[in-house]
C-alpha cells in the first residue's frame, strides 16, 4: 500500500482490519498529516510500521 504525498488531508484516525494479504505500507511525507491514530487488527503479514509513523498512537 502506498500513501502519496497530500493525500488524505484531513485523515485523523485509520483503521486496518483484516488484509489478510497487507506485507508493506510506504507513507509519503506530506501524506495524512492530520493523522493521530492508527489501529492495525488480524493483519498477519504486515511486517513494520513506516517510520513517519513512528510518533502516532499505533493500537
């Protein structure tokens, strides 16, 4: 999955569930820059946490 750069403007929380089939999330900068929490559930393969991410709330 790929997040691109100015997407997802006003994206403040974000919810996975599931993708049964998610390895890998690249996050652009300047992707989701409102965004605060992320909750990952039953996604099994997913391997890391892009390192933009790193300072958010990951449940």
């Amino acid at each position: 999955m790929v997040c691109l750069g100015g997407s997802f403007p006003q994206l403040q929380k974000l919810h996975f569930y599931k993708l049964e089939e998610w390895e890998a999330w690249i996050v652009e900068e300047g992707s989701m820059p409102l965004l605060h929490t992320v909750r990952i559930f039953f996604c099994e393969k997913f391997k890391e946490i892009p390192d933009r991410l790193r300072n958010i709330t990951i449940c």
